[in-house]
C-alpha cells in the first residue's frame, strides 16, 4: 500500500510543480500585456486571465491539495519522522507559503491590480525552483547529506539564479534597444 500512496504523492507533486511554474510565467506575461497598445493590452489581459485561471484552479489548486493528502497518508504509514523527513517538512510547509503567494497574485491580477514588475515575477518564478532542489535532495540524499553542505549548496545555487536572471535583463534590455 505505501508505494502506492507513494506513487501517486509523487505524481501530484509533479503536477503541482509543473502549475507552480508556469502560473508566474503567466503572470509575467499578463503584467507585460500592460505595455501594450489598449486593444491589444485588452485581448491579451482577457486571454491570460482564463488561461490563469484554469490553470490554477484546474491543475494547480488540486495538485496541492492532493499532494498534502497522499503526503500525509505516506506519513501515517511511515510511523515515524526522522530528522531529514522533519527538515524536509520545514521546506515543504515553506512551499506551501510560496503558493499562497502566488494564490495572492492571482487574485491582484484577476482584479486588474499588477503590483510586481514582470522583473520581480521574474525571480519570484525561481522560488520554487529552489524549494524543488531543497525537498528532492533532502527525500532523496536523507542521512547521508550534511545539513551545512546542504545549505551552502542551496546557497550557491540560488547565486548563480541570481546571477542568470541579471544576465538575461542585461542581455533583453540590449535586445531592446
């Protein structure tokens, strides 16, 4: 039974991901329609609104549900919590969050309120990248990964993320010229 369970965590996981990183993509390109010319601006905020929309409520939203659903099941069979299912769990409650966040944006953007950049939705769309690295390293490394070893690389990952979204700015604001 527990594979099972297991499986299908797994399987909601990774549609979870697939919606949490394609809604701030969505997002970036619903702030950018902004730009546009009003009829333009018009159609396009029309389209990505409904394009949001199931997304999120369709793909996303029950993803996260049913990932929390096997996710706690698997827990139950398990029988217990070691210290890298406990660390694990601090990342995933923190993913939580993150989508939340993005629940947040949502509602802003489905009531015409762009308060981000598409430059800040650019980086915020990393985040789960980030907890993506922390979680599957910490599932599938457990014990055997140092926990200071662990973080310095999420720290230098997270660096070089950084570093590639600047350069891409640099090299799109050159383009535009």
């Amino acid at each position: 039974m527990y594979n099972y369970v297991k499986a299908l965590h797994i399987i909601f996981i990774v549609t979870w991901f697939s919606g949490m990183f394609y809604i701030p993509r969505l997002f970036i390109y619903n702030t950018e329609a902004g730009d546009k010319p009003e009829i333009e601006k018009e159609i396009l905020r029309r389209h990505f609104s409904v394009m949001i929309k199931r997304l999120w409520f369709g793909i996303t939203w029950p993803s996260a549900i049913l990932t929390l659903i096997f996710g706690t099941w698997m827990g139950f069979l398990y029988g217990s919590i070691p210290e890298w299912l406990a660390i694990k769990l601090c990342f995933v409650v923190g993913l939580y969050i993150y989508h939340f966040t993005l629940q947040k944006i949502y509602a802003e953007q489905i009531k015409g309120i762009f308060r981000y950049t598409s430059q800040q939705l650019r980086i915020w769309n990393e985040v789960a990248t980030i907890f993506l690295i922390a979680i599957v390293m910490m599932a599938v490394v457990k014990q055997a990964m140092s926990l200071v070893w662990g973080i310095l690389g999420l720290v230098l990952f997270i660096i070089l993320l950084m570093s590639a979204i600047r350069i891409y700015k640099i090299v799109r604001s050159k383009k535009s010229e």
